[in-house]
C-alpha cells in the first residue's frame, strides 16, 4: 500500500529528566518513564504496545493532557471532573509539535467513555449522531463517535479502541483511521490489537521492562501468538489447560 503522507501536528514526544522528582515515585517508576528519553511519531498512525503496567496509557494520558485534552476523555472543550486520577507524568513531558495546528482532535480512553457520553448528553453537544450515545451499545457508541465526531484534519489519541469492538467492528475503525490518515489526521494509539496494530506503513513502539523499541508488526508477540493460536487452537489450548 502507498505510504500516506499525513500533515505532522506531533513529531516528538519525551521525558524531560530534569523534572522527574524520582524514579522510584509513581508514575516515573514505570518501565515507559525509566526508558524513554525521546521517541518520534509516525505523521499518520503510531502505536504503544506492550504488557499491562508497563505505562503506555498512562503516557497516552500524559499527552492528552499536555495537549490540553480533558483526563477522563473528550475534545479541549471538555471541562468535566468525575474523579481525578490522572497522574502527574504531564509535567515532565516535553512535546515536539509540527508547524500546522489541529482543526480537531479527541481523546478517547475506553474506561472513562461512560462519563464522556454523559458529559456529552449534559451539554447536548451535536456532532455525536442522532442518538444519545448512551442509547446505544458501548461498541456502537464507539463507532459513532470515530464516525460522525471525529471530522478529520485532527489529532486522535485513542485508548485501548478495540475493549467495546468486535473483529468486524474492528476492521471498520480501521477503514475509518484510513480515511481520516488521508484527510490530513494524526493518530497514537495504545493497544493489545493485533487487528488495528496491522495498519499498513505505522510505527509500533514495544514498551518493555528494559527498553521502548520500534517493532515490526510481525515481530510482536501479539502477532505471534494469535497466530499461533488460529493457527493450531486445539494444541495451544491443550499446552494452556494440562493439568
């Protein structure tokens, strides 16, 4: 496939060392932090993968909120505070940002999607389809949302996308990142989906416990092991459930 060239609004995130209190303290004592001096984002997709609590939701957040997203989620013009529980990494990161500036942009954390939607009833806020997001399955609440609110010529900084979606459901919010890759969009997305991790040309960053690394798509374990699994499930089920 041909490589898109997507208008960069963020080409550099990191760590300024100086600000970090102590790497013994959370949120600095995650793998994410003591590893990451500076990465660059791919100008169309970038991807944060890696185990749970190695810290790349909790760097997605980070830049969401230096950015001047709202924590639990939402455009900049979201101001809402259910519970405060994002943590201080934003202090610390220093943000590299490209020459044009966003005409939109969102970010959307799947554990928090809930208040958003209230939020987003609250205000009766348009541009959400025609159905209060609420009124419709946490999977199609999320299709909605890429659909009809993200517009395009905007960066979207996206959760773990893939916790409300079926594989099918999946494979259209790929087709829909590529549409809005080619109306100028920037996206950077933590994820354990080997589905949405396959989109063609995208840097996938591996945050391990000694390192934050570029990946090849089929070099991650992700890949390798649903593979294995389609592959031969009965074998793997067996070596997984011998007693």
């Amino acid at each position: 496939m041909k490589t898109i060239n997507a208008k960069h609004y963020l080409l550099q995130v990191g760590i300024r060392r100086d600000k970090v209190p102590s790497f013994d303290r959370y949120p600095y004592c995650l793998p994410v932090c003591r590893n990451m001096s500076h990465i660059g984002l791919h100008p169309a997709v970038t991807f944060l993968i890696g185990e749970n609590g190695a810290g790349k939701s909790t760097l997605l957040e980070a830049i969401a909120v230096a950015m001047g997203f709202n924590a639990e989620g939402g455009s900049r013009n979201f101001g809402f505070s259910t519970r405060s529980t994002h943590s201080c990494l934003h202090q610390a990161l220093d943000l590299l940002r490209g020459l044009r500036r966003p005409q939109d942009g969102f970010f959307l954390r799947a554990e928090s999607f809930y208040n958003v939607a209230t939020e987003v009833d609250n205000l009766q806020v348009t541009g959400y389809g025609d159905r209060s997001l609420h009124e419709q399955s946490h999977g199609e609440s999320f299709m909605t949302l890429a659909m009809e609110r993200f517009r395009g010529n905007g960066i979207y900084l996206l959760d773990e996308p893939e916790a409300a979606l079926s594989p099918t459901r999946q494979l259209a919010l790929l087709s829909r990142i590529h549409q809005l890759v080619r109306a100028s969009s920037q996206f950077v997305i933590a994820t354990h989906s080997p589905i949405l991790m396959a989109y063609p040309n995208a840097t996938i960053y591996h945050i391990a416990t000694d390192s934050i690394h570029a990946i090849d798509y089929t070099a991650t374990e992700h890949y390798a092991v649903t593979k294995r699994f389609l592959n031969d499930h009965e074998a793997m089920l067996n070596e997984v459930l011998r007693e």
